[in-house]
C-alpha cells in the first residue's frame, strides 16, 4: 500500500494522468504520483463522505484525501462506457428485481453530451490506485444493466437503456469500458493509441465485442506474452482479483446501496519481470513472517490459509487510511510489493438506500465477471 501523507496541494502542482481508463478525461495527479484529483460533481464528493460510516466498503474504494477547488470552472469529458462481450458457458440472467420503471424528473429536458463536456469548479482528491507499480494495466468494467439514477429524465433514460441494450451491459450486468496494458520493452518506442508501449482500448473496442467475445476483452487484458505476462503469471494474478471479487461481493450484500454507473477499476504490474521479482519479494517477506508467527502462536493457533500461509492478524483499519500513531514501530516491517489492486469507482450518481436491499444491479455484474474471471483459470 502507498502510504498517504499529509500536505496541502493546489491546483498548480497538479500534471495530467496517463493512465485513466474508459474515456477518464481532466484527472490531475500530484508530482510524486501518490493522489490523482478528479472533477466531479458535488454528488460525487457527498458519496465518499458518506462512505467513511461504512467502513467495510470504504476497503474497496480508492482512499479518500479531500477535496479541491478548481478556481474556475472546469470543463471535462464524462466517463464513457462501452462494451458488449460473452462466454461459452452461461451467465447468470438479468435479475427481475432491475427494474426501468419511470418515477421522478419526467418533466426534465436533457441533451446527451456524445462524450462532451460537464463543467464544475470542485475536483475530489483520492489515492492513485495504480501508484507503486512499475507498468501498470488498467481495465475498467463498467456495472449494471441499468445505468441511470431516479433523478434522470426520461430522454437519458432512453438512450442508457438503450446503450445497454446494444451492449453486455444488459445480459450481464457489466461492459469494458476501456483499458490499457503494457506491451512490453520492445514496445517501449511504439505508441498503440497515444501513450508509449502501450495499447490503448478504447469505449469504441468496448462497443465491438458482443456477448461471444467478451471472454477475449479479458483474455486481452490478463495474457500478454510480449510483456512476459505468461499463463502461469496471469493465474496467480487473476486468482487475487477473484479473492478481492467475493470479498466486495459480501460486503454489497449486506449493504443497502445504489449505485448507477459505477465501475470496478483493476489494477495489476504489467511488467512480466517486474511481476516475477514481486512475487518472489513477496513469498520471502511472508515466509519470514510465517516463521515468527509460528513462534509466536501456541500449537492450537497454526492455522492455515488457502496460499498455504498462516493466518495473520488483519487490523480493524486495516486499508482504509487511518492514521496509526504506532507508524514508527512499523519501520522495521518490509513491506510487501504491490502486485495488484482492484476498487469501485464512479460514483456520481450513487447513494444509501435503508430499507431497499442490496443493489442487485451492481451484484449481478459483479457475479458475472467473477465467472468469467474463473473461466481464465482453465485457459
């Protein structure tokens, strides 16, 4: 984890971000790389306020650090989203529980941006999710089959729903909406869409794929052989996503949630060398702290995890960036390498919803991308 410090950040210290997914455009990070701000509406902000009471989910969302006045207003492209794909074997069926029933903002008129601009004056500070690795590879998959909030028209609730429609979205609860991964050395002085040795898929590539090429979006994604991502480096990084997938899948089922065009945003090292020397870093760093363990633990205590490691001790604000005034005694600890990291994001048109249940919208692409993901496995 990038340890977050405290410092006080304007605008002009601010360069653009490279690496956002799914059409992200106007998201500034700091010089070291730690925080990116991103411009949002006021909705957005209220939500990750909000998030600090639930603290279970607050794990699976980037690090919250504040927000930032623009100084003037901002204009900036909204998140796109795109993409139809599918699977040899069966996803789960839309839930019937989705409903695109019309209730609220009838009288509204709305004009579709096509990818153009909002405008706003505030930009939320978060952690960079993909900070500390060396070649990141980012995929955003965008969730629901249903797209639009209570408070939208019925013109943006036709074109949404029509959108999903069209793509994965509505049979399977989720769509690419962009991603970007690592080619490899020898691709350093290309350029595959605009940013150097990487390739670039954008909202348009999310729209091509149909329900039986979605498996390929990931296949794209997870093995890279130019970047020396072989097979077996791949498996051991999708079978981490899987464990972060089941994990946010129980937390949303206990919580009471809405949240309308969110996405999960991955992350992982896309350096195949990189990756390599992580893994091997990583195994000595947890035999040793196995070993100490042991040690420790009386006899009935041993027990073991699914890796094959000791169970550890996982502390109550384990992830969620608060501060420990212990830090200090920590020094000594080596930490591990980050190897890959997924998060919820976009969450401008989300919210707490006591009383309504799960949001069954958002669990169902997640359940399927968590199939899909199992299906690599046998690849």
């Amino acid at each position: 984890m990038v340890a977050m410090t405290h410092r006080h950040l304007r605008k002009s210290q601010l360069i653009a971000f490279d690496h956002a997914a799914a059409g992200h455009d106007g998201i500034l990070s700091d010089l070291s790389g730690e925080i990116l701000a991103k411009p949002c509406k006021q909705a957005e902000i209220d939500f990750y306020e909000s998030a600090r009471a639930h603290p279970d989910f607050a794990y699976y969302i980037p690090i919250y650090c504040g927000t930032l006045s623009l100084g003037q207003s901002h204009d900036v492209p909204e998140a796109a989203a795109v993409v139809p794909s599918s699977l040899n074997a069966p996803l789960s069926a839309t839930p019937d529980n989705i409903q695109s029933s019309m209730t609220t903002a009838e009288h509204q008129t709305w004009v579709p941006s096509n990818g153009g601009k909002i405008s706003t004056d505030f930009a939320i500070v978060l952690e960079n999710v993909t900070a500390g690795l060396r070649k990141p590879n980012v995929l955003d998959v965008k969730l629901g089959a249903r797209l639009w909030a209570d408070d939208a028209p019925p013109t943006k609730r036709q074109k949404l729903d029509d959108m999903s429609n069209a793509t994965t979205s509505k049979p399977l609860g989720f769509r690419i909406a962009g991603m970007k991964t690592w080619m490899g050395a020898k691709a350093a002085g290309y350029s595959y869409g605009g940013l150097q040795g990487y390739k670039i898929y954008d909202r348009e590539y999310g729209r091509s794929l149909t329900l039986d090429t979605v498996r390929e979006g990931f296949e794209k994604y997870f093995f890279i052989d130019s970047a020396g991502i072989t097979k077996k480096f791949a498996r051991r990084v999708i079978k981490r996503f899987l464990g972060d997938l089941h994990g946010l899948q129980e937390v949303l089922e206990k919580e009471e949630s809405r949240m309308y065009s969110a996405s999960l945003l991955f992350v992982y090292e896309g350096d195949g060398a990189g990756l390599q020397a992580d893994f091997e870093t990583e195994k000595q760093v947890l035999d040793f702290e196995t070993e100490q363990q042991f040690l420790e633990l009386e006899p009935a205590q041993h027990g073991v995890r699914s890796n094959g490691y000791p169970d550890r001790p996982v502390l109550e604000d384990e992830g969620v960036g608060i501060e420990d005034e212990d830090d200090e005694d920590d020094e000594d600890v080596e930490e591990l390498p980050k190897i890959q990291a997924i998060k919820m994001i976009d969450f401008a048109h989300a919210a707490w919803t006591p009383g309504l249940g799960p949001d069954e919208n958002v669990l169902h692409g997640i359940r399927n991308v968590i199939k899909i993901l199992e299906e690599l496995l046998t690849r």
